[in-house]
C-alpha cells in the first residue's frame, strides 16, 4: 500500500518526528517530485505516489533512533512494514546508501528519494558537493573510515545524479529556484520555510 500525504503526516505524529526533519522530509519529497514529474514528462515510468510517500516518510525512524540508538533506515523500514506500506519500505530502508546501484538500470524511485535527501541540509536546498561538506564534517572527523565510506558514498550520488539528469530537461542548479515554484501535491507548507511562504 502507498500511503496518501495526509497518511504520510499522521505517521509523523505518530512516531513524533521532530519539527526541522518533517521541514526537512517535506522539501526532499517536493524534490523528489520535481524530479518525478520531469522523468514522466520524460516517458520514464516511475511511481510518483511512492516517491513523494517515501521522501515524507524516509526518516520516520529518527526520534526513535536519537532516544534508543540504531539505524534509522533500517528502523523506519521496519516502521514502514508494520503498518503494510511494503511499497515505501524499500525506499526509506535505502534512502541513506543504495544496496545494488545499477547505472544501466531502469531509474527506481529509490535512487531519486536517496539523491534528493543529499540535496537537502536541514530545510535548505544545497548543491551535492555542499552537502558532503556538511556530512563529513559532523560524521566524519576523527574517522578515517567513516570519512572513507562517506565520500564513497556521495561518489555514488553523483553517478545517481548523473543518471537522473540524462533524462530531465532541467539541470540539478536548477532544482534550487524551481523548488519555489507553484505548490502541487504536497502541503502544508514546511513551518517557518524562509522563502515568502513558498517552496
Ligand atoms: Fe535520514
């Protein structure tokens, strides 16, 4: 079952997730909207309904995880599948790494959930490359092998970003002024989004 929005948003009371990840949930699914509806204006056969659904729900799992510890993919996977959401759990369990990245691949609403989550810090649209900055920085010092895996994983990203923007007739810069366009499917609108009251 794929939830609705406002499905997506009593799972969020439910599981108390925090006022800036719901901002921060709401402008990657907006994101991952964008990205959807380019791809099908593309002739791409992708599932927008599972796309905006796990981009709200992709961190579902956080409060649970800051209060108890765990992987918080993984717990809102497990989230996800208790209540039979079974089409989004996949996309929330990988939206932090992807398991079989396939390049070749038909594009999966997993890979466009997994980049619009890295192009997004805290509520603020950012570039890939600045949120890797950010990402090493606060989980990455001191590390070697986290700092290692991290930059192996944004690698991927940019191959995922790649792969997506051969089919979009818009570029991955673009992303930032178009995410003040016109409101679709999901509302309401992030609590204090500091951009005149759109995104
Ligand atoms: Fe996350």
């Amino acid at each position: 079952m794929v939830p609705r929005v406002e499905e997506c948003y009593a799972l969020m009371d439910e599981y108390r997730m925090l006022n800036n990840i719901r901002d921060h949930s709401i402008i990657v699914a907006r994101i991952g909207e964008l990205i959807a509806l380019g791809l099908v204006k593309a002739g791409v056969d992708i599932a927008l309904d599972r796309i905006i659904a796990g981009a709200l729900l992709h961190d579902i799992g956080k409060t649970a995880c800051l209060e108890q510890g765990g992987d918080h993919a993984q717990v809102g996977s497990e989230i996800c599948l208790q209540h039979k959401l079974h089409e989004v759990a996949d996309i929330v369990g990988e939206h932090v790494r992807l398991r079989d990245f396939q390049l070749q691949g038909a594009i999966s609403e997993k890979e466009i959930v997994y980049y619009a989550d890295k192009r997004v810090n805290h509520s603020s649209v950012v570039t890939l490359d600045e949120r890797l900055h950010y990402i090493l920085d606060r989980y990455g010092r001191n590390n070697t092998e986290i700092y290692r895996r991290i930059q192996a994983n944004f690698a991927q990203c940019q191959v995922v970003e790649a792969k997506l923007f051969a089919r979009l007739d818009f570029s991955p810069g673009d992303i930032t002024t178009m995410i003040h366009g016109p409101r679709t499917l999901i509302t309401p609108l992030p609590t204090g989004y500091s951009h005149g009251g759109r995104y």
